[in-house]
C-alpha cells in the first residue's frame, strides 16, 4: 500500500506578478482563480495529518495573497510546512507572524537591479524583495533560503546576488536552474540548463507525494496546473483511498512502464525540457 508522506496544498490559485516563465503569470492556467476555503482547508488538513511529514502550502500563486495562511501553519503542527515567495507581501509584522509560527520560507529574488529583476519578476520591486529577506532574517524565520532563477539575462548579476546575501547574512542563499517553457523569451544561461530524466519510468511523483487543488482535488502533480489528470477529491474521499485506488494504481504501473496518459506527455515540464 503507497502512503504519500509529502503533501502539496494550493492555498492560493493567483499572483501578484506575472512572470514570463509561470504558467499562472502568463495566463495559461484557465482554472477560476480563487483562495483556499478555509472549511476546505480543515476538511484536507484533517485527512492528510496522518500521514504527512511535510506540506507544502503553494503550488500555483502566492501564498502570502492568502489571509490566514499563518492560521494554516498553526493548524497543522506540529507537521513542518514551508511556503515560497515572492517576497512583495512581506512587511515587518507579517515577518514576525511568519517566523512566531515557525513555517519554512524560500524567497525568490531573481536580480540585482530593477531592470534585470523585472524581465522575469514582471510587475515585482526588486527593493522590496531585498528588503523582505532582511525582515525574515531579522525575525529569525526558522528556514530561510533564497533563490535566484538563474537565466541568461541576469546571470552576470549573480555575483552580486551572491555577495549581497553573504553581506546580509543569508546562509542559505543559491542559484537555481530553471523550467524554460516554449515561447516565454527566457533563455537558459550557459552551466544552468536543467538536466531531467527522458523517461516516465523515473517519476516518482505518485511514489509518495499528493498534490491537492484549491478546491480539495487531487491531480497527478503541480505540472499539471490545469487539473487534467483528476485522481479524486478529498472533499468526499480518504488519502489512501484515493492514493491506493485503482485509478491510481494503473497509472503508477503505465509510468513505470514508461506508458503516461496524454497530460503528463503535455504538462511535464521535466519531460519537455528533456527533449529539447
């Protein structure tokens, strides 16, 4: 019997930015943008507690665009959950309130300057990202880690990123290779091209995490922004009904067959990118 141990909760289906490379930014998510119910969220939080051992409480938006996402963290202790961000919503009292519940926070902060910074953080202050991280460290969240997408129009600002947080203080402070999806006008920088398995047979999405919708569906995985791949809800069902269920299992066995249905062949981004 699979029983998933890391949970994906869409807290938020929105953002504040519209960055080029994000499916949510560039409008290709057609789902009803909306924020977690907080009923919803009980009802989920309620049947994954016994078996999480982390929960993510982000997949297509910001987390911070949604009002209770502290009163989300309290609910779930002592299971550790951690969230990603862009960093624009954070003042010094929701700094303070992030790092008293004790979640995980990833920055990212794509630049140095502002030009270079909003050709992907569209719509983003570069000072306010800079100035987000200074209040999370000043607050001692828990976990704190920044990271910088690295593409080929602000990798020669890399280095100052990096001596910035060093002068900061940022322990865990790092580059990151990224998703280049067809058509966004990002280009990958030389030595950050992301190197992915060609095969199906190698995803282990389905071997021990559950990502749930807005709306408390369960789908294949966060690749599939659009919730093509629906396995059932947790709304009506269990997690291990659903996760051991015979919808499931089949397609568990045509993955590791190397045999996936037409979603994951059109929205993995790890599969795309490996063919180029």
């Amino acid at each position: 019997m699979y029983k998933p141990r890391l949970f994906v909760v869409e807290t938020v289906l929105g953002c504040n930015l519209q960055c080029p490379g994000c499916p949510i930014g560039v409008n290709l998510v057609t789902r009803k943008k909306k924020l977690m119910d907080w009923d919803t969220f009980i009802i989920i939080a309620d049947k994954i507690k016994p078996y999480a051992e982390y929960v993510y409480l982000h997949e297509w938006g910001e987390p911070l665009l949604h009002p209770r996402i502290i009163d989300m963290v309290e609910y779930l202790k002592p299971i550790r959950c951690g969230i990603a961000t862009n960093g624009q919503l954070v003042t010094d009292d929701v700094a303070k309130k992030l790092a008293a519940c004790g979640v995980d926070v990833m920055v990212s902060l794509d630049g140095y300057t502002q030009e270079v910074y909003e050709k992907y953080r569209a719509k983003g202050d570069v000072k306010k990202a800079y100035k987000a991280v200074e209040l999370l460290l000043k607050h001692d969240v828990k976990d704190l880690a920044v990271r910088y997408v690295t593409f080929k129009h602000n990798q020669h600002e890399l280095d100052s990123f990096m001596k910035k947080m060093n002068e900061m203080g940022i322990k865990n402070a790092s580059p990151k290779v990224p998703f280049v999806m067809e058509g966004c006008g990002l280009e990958y920088a030389p030595g950050y091209v992301r190197e992915t398995p060609d095969k199906f047979s190698q995803c282990v999405a389905l071997t021990r995490t559950m990502t749930v919708g807005v709306d408390g569906t369960v789908h294949i995985c966060c690749n599939d922004y659009n919730m093509l791949g629906q396995l059932g809800s947790l709304m009506t069902h269990d997690v291990l009904d659903i996760y051991n269920s015979e919808v499931v299992n089949n397609l568990r066995r045509d993955l590791k067959n190397n045999l996936p249905p037409e979603v994951c062949k059109q929205y993995c981004w790890s599969w795309r990118t490996s063919r180029k």
